[in-house]
C-alpha cells in the first residue's frame, strides 16, 4: 500500500432541519462568534429559507449581515466586493449558505478579509497563508460538495478560470440540511446530482492520490446517489431522498478533495467558461465520452463501480465497464438533462475553441488514468456533439 494523507472538515452535521436551528449549533461550537456574514445568491434569498437561518442566528444574540450578491462562477470583482463588505462590517464570522460559487466565495472572504495577501497571491496550490476568519458551510445543492473541500474557482476573465486549493478552506463546520433543498427543480437536482456522482467516479480512478479512504468514500458515494437521484428529481418533496444526495456529495466531496477529479472536469470546465452551460450538466454531457475514452487504462476500476450502479451486469471488465457508462446515459436521459452539446447550442465550429481551453486544464488532466492530448480532446467533443 502507497502511503498517503487524507485531509477533511472536522465537524459535519447531517440532520434534516437543522438550520432552523443554526443559531444554536453556532453558538455551542463558536462561543466567541458575534457579527456573522451569511454569504448567498439573489436566487436562493428569495426562497425565503435564509430568514429562517437568520432568525436562529439573531435569537442567539448574534449580528447578522447577509451579503447576497453571488452569481455563478463568480468573478474576482464580485470576490473583492464580499472582501470589502465583510472588512467594513467588521464581521467575525462566515457562513455560506447556497450552492457552489456561495460555498466558493465564503471561503475566499474567510481568509482574506482579516489578512494581507492580494487575491492574485493565492491562486494556485498552497499559496495562503496565515489564519482565517472561522467558517462554516450549508449547500443548498446536492452537487459539489463545496462543504467538504479546501477548493474555490474563481472566473478571472471572460472564459478563465483560477483555482484556489489550500487546507485554509477546510471549512470548521459543515452542515447538510435537505429542507433548505426544497424547490430545486427536477433538471436542477439532476444536473447537480450527476456532478456528484462525477465527482465520485473520478476520485476513484485518480491517476494520483487515491487512496483506501478515497476510494471508500467514492464508492459510499456512488451509491447514495445513484439510488435516490430519480427518487429526488420525481419528487423533490422526498425529504429522505434528498438528505441522501446531500450526504452522497459530502461524501464524493470528501473523496475528490483529497484524490482529485481529472479529465471530465477539464473537458467540462471550456463548455461552462465559454458557453455558459451550469457546471452540473457539462459534466454530464462529456461524462461518457470521456469513460469510453479512459476504458483501456480504466475498465478494471469502472467495472468495480459498475458493481454499485448496475449491479445485474456480469462478464469481463470490459463488458461491466460499458454497463457503467450506458447506466450513466440512462440516469442522464431518465432526468431530462440535455445530453448532447447541441442541445445547448455548441456546434462542430465550436470544437476546436474547446479543446485548445480543455488543454490549458494541466491540473485535472496529470489526474487522468489515461494521458489525453488535444486531438482526443477533439475527438470527445465531436462524439459529444
């Protein structure tokens, strides 16, 4: 067994309701707290579920400041921005309450707002320093699992992206609460939920760190999610459904975080940069290409996981590895998810634009089982097409 290292949150709280009650959790972990900045999207402010939060957070004689202007791939200047309200409010605290880019820009402000470094400092692998502002975490997707990872991407320019990965965005607390889920839509919960399960499958076949923990996690993961994803996209009122695809992207959080995602990502990143397609459903569109790609180097691990998705599939690896894919199309089709580029208005003139931004993706792609150069690049968009 190769050594390793396996990093995490150290507290998360899995209880449906539980931010009816946040005041209370935050008070008993973080007595020290006094000005909280609660950091979310217009989108989800108007669901009303942040009042209820609020609420709690006030009868526990907490101030509260709620910074709501988040969009999706968030930009620096929107970073800077919840920086500066956060340094002007003189806040103590942060809690990110939304998806994603909400989760993302939480934990930028956590570590510069009481520090010295310029944005442009921490980009890239290690680059924070110095302490941060306490944080905690609550999705309101079931999709990243930004509660769980030390990751934030930033959109630096029109279609470019920076990444921020220090264990300074290991979040204090996460807290998983499926009520604050109510309301997403069907294609919604669907697009996030296979970017979950993206997210497992690919810290399973990480080419570097993988590791038992990982694989663990990955595989719990997997399962979770791939049997109550239906259920949640039918009814999104299934409470029970929907706290498991909560924990089931904690979970594949946890795993990607510490066994990072690869080749899917970094085909997928050029499709939301450039397109603006949500990140969720750019994974899924490249999703079997890329496995059908990977089959030479991967097909032994993919049949493993086969065993958790289409547990009826026997034969060679090959043969389980295929069942995996096809049991990803079905999942895709069965949600209504678009599952060609196409259908979100990407043509073949479009193609090599992708791929020349998927190479740029060095990071992801050193993850990949299977080393990819630009012409495989071309050749999965085309087959996505």
């Amino acid at each position: 067994m190769n050594n390793f290292s396996f990093s995490t949150v150290p507290n998360i709280i899995s209880e449906t309701g539980a931010a009816k009650n946040l005041g209370t959790h935050i008070r008993s972990r973080f007595p020290q707290a006094k000005r909280v900045m609660v950091v979310t999207d217009p989108g989800f402010l108007r669901t009303g579920r942040v009042d209820l939060a609020e609420l709690s957070l006030k009868q526990s004689q907490l101030k509260v400041l709620v910074y709501s202007d988040v969009v999706a791939d968030p930009p620096e200047a929107v970073v800077l921005g919840a920086v500066e309200f956060a340094r002007m409010n003189e806040v103590d605290m942060i809690i990110g309450l939304g998806g994603g880019s909400s989760m993302d820009v939480a934990k930028l402000i956590a570590v510069l707002a009481p520090g010295t470094q310029a944005i442009s400092q921490i980009y890239g692998i290690g680059n924070v320093t110095g302490t941060r502002l306490p944080l905690v975490q609550i999705p309101t997707t079931a999709g990243t699992g930004s509660e769980v990872t030390n990751i934030a991407i930033v959109t630096t320019g029109e279609t470019t992206k920076m990444g921020v990965v220090a264990p300074q965005l290991y979040a204090d607390l996460a807290i998983l609460d499926a009520e604050l889920t109510l309301g997403l839509p069907p294609l919604v919960t669907a697009a996030t939920g296979i970017d979950a399960m993206v997210h497992a499958i690919e810290a399973y076949t990480s080419k570097h760190k993988k590791n038992p923990l990982s694989d663990s996690l990955a595989r719990q993961a997997l399962g979770m999610l791939s049997a109550n994803l239906t259920k949640a996209c039918e009814n999104g009122r299934d409470l029970a459904a929907r706290q498991a695809m909560l924990l089931g992207a904690c979970l594949a959080g946890q795993a990607f975080s510490n066994a990072p995602v690869a080749a899917v990502h970094a085909l997928a990143y050029p499709i939301g940069g450039i397109f603006h397609v949500p990140h969720g459903l750019s994974n899924a569109l490249v999703l079997p290409h890329v496995l059908r790609f990977n089959m030479e180097s991967a097909a032994p691990m993919y049949a493993e996981l086969a065993g958790i998705v289409a547990p009826h599939v026997a034969g060679t690896d090959e043969a389980r590895a295929e069942a995996l894919v096809v049991a990803m199309q079905h999942i895709a089709t069965m949600t209504g998810i678009e599952t060609t580029l196409q259908q979100v208005g990407i043509g073949e003139t479009d193609l090599d634009r992708l791929a020349d931004d998927a190479m740029l993706q060095t990071r992801l792609l050193g993850n990949n089982p299977r080393e990819l150069t630009r012409a495989d690049a071309y050749g999965i968009y085309r087959s996505a097409l």
